[in-house]
C-alpha cells in the first residue's frame, strides 16, 4: 500500500491507484478477519462496505472531471475497476450467504434487481466497467431463474446466453440514448450534475 501509494504520489500513475485501492482493501479484510471472523468477509458485510468506500473514492475524482477528457478520469476508472466487484461479491454474499450452492428464485431474482439496479447507477455515472464486473452474477442470476421456470439443461443454457448477449448488443448500441432518458432522473446542476454529467447530443 505505501509503495502504491508512493508511485501515485510521484508519478500520478492511474494503474498505482487500482494496486493501492487492492492493497487497502486487503489490509481491512485482515483486520475484520482478525477481529470480527472471516465471516464477515465471506458473509458480505466487509466486502461490500470497503467497495462503497472505493467507489465514493471513484466518485470524488469523477467530480473533478464530469465530461471524461482528463487524467482525473483514469483514475476513477482505476477506482471503478476496484470498487465493482468488491460490491458485487459483497452484495451476493449478502443474499445468497456463503458457499456455492444454487440459488433459489427468490434470492435470483433479488439479485437480479439489484444488478439491474447497479446497472443503472453506472449508464447514469456513464462507467462501463460497473456493468462489465456484475455480468458474470448477471448471467449466473438469470440462468437460475430461466432453469426454474421449465427451461433445462441445454435450452436453458442457449437462452441466457441469447438474454445476457442480446442485453450486451442493445446497451453497446444504445448506451447514449439510455443515459439521456436515466439522466432525466437526476438533477443536472450542483454537485449530482457533475458526478453524473449530461449526454452530449
């Protein structure tokens, strides 16, 4: 973590950012494990805490640099790069608990809202790798519900796959649009108008 942190002192290096975000995030899992019990690693709770801690780092930088055009901005992307999947793990392993078992509906579709949830929050920061992490516990998500409504083996594996690649197709293709119509959501002045800053058209 100091060396990380010295390189980015010294050479503003945006990459030294995601290896110091990792390197703290390491030390306050072994902290929690020492502790609290690695439970509440694995259980979610310290994983998703320290990924909202690195995305509202990510946030901060993002705030300097709302049209996406200055170093500012790879740093955040750094930070995005290393808050994602913190969040996601952390999420699932707060409503699916531990292990790998197959999740059953009702956890596969909570999971599911708040991936779609997730997603939206990153069309309206205008951060592709928000998306890029969740798409593997989006596919996961979704197979199991498509398994449990009579699908099986084979059909069900062709469908998601259609589902997740056609999701993939529609968003790379219209991701402009979708944000100006996510846009309208959120104010576009003070500080929510730069961290999620508007669609040129």
């Amino acid at each position: 973590a100091i060396a990380a942190g010295a390189i980015f002192w010294r050479f503003r290096l945006p990459f030294s950012l995601f290896l110091l975000a990792a390197s703290v995030a390491g030390l306050l899992y072994t902290l929690v494990a020492q502790t609290g019990g690695i439970s509440e690693i694995v259980g979610g709770a310290a994983m998703l805490g320290v990924g909202l801690g690195t995305l509202i780092c990510a946030v901060a930088f993002d705030m300097k640099d709302p049209t996406r055009s200055t170093r500012s901005s790879d740093h955040a992307f750094w930070l995005h790069m290393a808050a994602a999947p913190q969040i996601i793990f952390g999420v699932r392993g707060l409503v699916l608990g531990y292990g790998f078992q197959e999740a059953s509906t009702a956890d596969a579709t909570v999971m599911l809202s708040v991936l779609v949830a997730f997603g939206l929050i990153s069309l309206a920061l205008n951060r592709r790798a928000l998306i890029v992490s969740g798409l593997i516990t989006f596919a996961a998500a979704l197979w199991t519900l498509v398994n449990n409504s009579g699908w099986g083996g084979l059909n069900s594996l062709m469908l998601t796959a259609l589902l997740v690649g056609g999701a993939i197709v529609l968003l790379g293709g219209g991701w402009r649009t979708a944000r100006r119509f996510i846009l309208k959501l959120f104010p576009q002045q003070g500080a929510l108008g730069r961290i999620f800053p508007p669609e040129p058209a």
